[in-house]
C-alpha cells in the first residue's frame, strides 16, 4: 500500500514530465498497437461486407497457401539476400565515414564533405529511383555514354538480373550513408579530447587513435543500432523496389513487400497478404530478441 502511495506521489511530482510523454504515447498506441487488432485478418477469409468478426475462421490456410505457392521459396531467397546484402555493405559505410570525417585536421572541408554527403537523403525514394534508371538507360543514360566514348556497347543495366541487387544497394548506401553517420559524430561529440592529447604525447598515429579513442567510444551506439537493423531485416522498403522493378528482373526485384501490395491491393487478397506480413514481422520479432540476447551475452550492449 504504501509502495502504491509512493508510486503515485512520485507520478503527480513529475506530471509535467508525463503530460510531455502523452502526446508520443497516444500516437504510439494509436498507430502501432491499437491496428494489431486487425492481425485476426490473416487467420479469416475477411468479406468487407461482413467485418473482421464475422468473416470465416480458416486458421493457418492462408500461411499454408503461401509456402506452397510456387513463389514462396524464391520471394523469401530474394527478400533474405537483399537484406543480407544491404546490412553487411551498408551498415559500416557511415562509421567509417564519421570516424574519416571527426579525424580531418580542416574543419571546413569536413563541413563540405557532410553537406555534400547529406544532400542525398532529403531526394526522395521516387525520384532517386528515376535519376537511376535515366543514369542507366541504354539510350540516353550518362554510364552507357560514358562507356560508350571507350569502344563499350551499351548496357541494359535494369535488365540485367545480375546487377540489379548491386544497384539497389550501392544507390541506397550513397543516398543514406551522409545522414547515417549524424548519429555517429554525435557519440564522436563526447570523446574527451585529452584523450588523444595524452594519445599524441605517447607517440600514437592517427590511425591508432581511431582505433583505440574513437571506435570504442561509438561502438555502444553501432552495437544498438546493428540490432535494430537485424529487427527489420526482411522489412525492406517497398517504393525503391518497386519502382526499380520491371519485367527483365522481376525474378531477383521481387521481395515480401512487393509481393505483398500485389496480392493484397491488386488482387484485393486481403487476408493472403496479412498472413505473409504477419510472417514477415513475426521472423524480423524473432531476430530482434535472438540478436539482443547474443549481443547481451557476448558484451555489455543490449536493447534490454
């Protein structure tokens, strides 16, 4: 009883504190918790006219349906590729740019290069998409003129299954690896600077101060965010890869969330395809706890 009163003196004392949560709680309940209840959808043969309740219960039709689908297996290959992929090339790329950039001796070219390197993220998803295709058309596109000045024959680079999964990354790493690295240079912020003074005096190189000062002092940060990321694993963007998809590399393009929109909105296969996201988010659920309690066990750094 007395826990209870405590409990609630210590609320009232800090209710400014709480009333300047509420508006970020109610949003989070609102938009993340409360459509939870529509998850049943995956489990019914969902009729608008009849609502979720009174739509037929089928269990896990929908599920098996999907992995007997002669597209399951190649889906599922390319959304896991893809996000391997992105996560092992794309994940370092702005620790190294922060800890590149917190090194130069001239503040005003470091001021460029950010500038330079942020740009891209505020260019958004779609018309990046379109600066990439034109960049790489056969007939008007800069690379194949570029190549063509050295004798090369044009290329369809859209068209090539080969090189779809490159483009897809290496565009997505340039657009985002300058606004990656803000979160970076902030933990770069709190190194004590007589660290590396005492560092100097002892006759280390700079590279040695980046590994021994800087690195240790962002890898907290890195280690959170590298577990966030394997929690949206197979969670990748829908609108780049869909509007770099076409027919010539449907085959390696199509990921969990294209196929999801298409049967889902296209076809109006609204139970199907929340029973494929319903499995897409419960394998990312599962790979944020198992990565959290690896990263828990291993070093000091966890989500909880």
């Amino acid at each position: 009883m007395k826990n209870s009163r405590s409990r609630l003196a210590r609320v009232l004392e800090n209710r400014d504190l709480y009333l300047f949560c509420l508006p970020g709680i109610l949003i989070t309940l609102i938009f993340h918790y409360w459509p939870l209840y529509g998850v049943q959808i995956a489990f019914r043969n969902y009729s608008v006219r009849r609502g979720i309740w009174d739509s037929a219960w089928v269990g896990l039709d929908h599920f098996i349906r999907f992995f007997n689908s002669p597209n399951a297996a190649n889906i599922i290959w390319n959304t896991f590729i893809l996000s391997i992929y992105s996560l092992l090339a794309g994940f370092p790329i702005p620790i190294i740019l922060a800890l590149l950039l917190n090194s130069l001796r001239f503040k005003k070219y470091r001021k460029i290069i950010q500038t330079v390197t942020y740009a891209p993220n505020f260019i958004s998803v779609v018309v990046m998409c379109s600066m990439v295709i034109l960049f790489l058309s056969p007939r008007v596109g800069m690379i194949n003129k570029i190549i063509g000045f050295f004798g090369i024959p044009s290329v369809n680079f859209m068209a090539e299954r080969g090189m779809w999964r490159h483009i897809y990354i290496w565009s997505g790493i340039w657009q985002s690896m300058g606004w990656s690295s803000v979160v970076y240079f902030a933990a770069l912020s709190g190194v004590n600077p007589e660290f590396h003074e005492a560092a100097i005096v002892d006759g280390a190189t700079k590279f040695q101060r980046i590994i021994h000062i800087d690195f240790p002092h962002i890898l907290p940060v890195a280690v959170m965010l590298l577990i966030l990321s394997f929690g949206s694993m197979l969670s990748i963007g829908f609108e780049k890869a869909f509007a770099l998809q076409n027919p010539l590399n449907v085959n390696v393009s199509e990921i969990i969330s294209t196929y999801v929109y298409k049967v889902g909105i296209l076809q109006s296969s609204m139970s199907y395809s929340t029973a494929i996201g319903l499995f897409n988010s419960v394998v990312n659920a599962i790979l944020l706890i198992t990565v959290n309690t690896i990263s828990r066990k291993l070093s000091d750094h966890a989500l909880w």
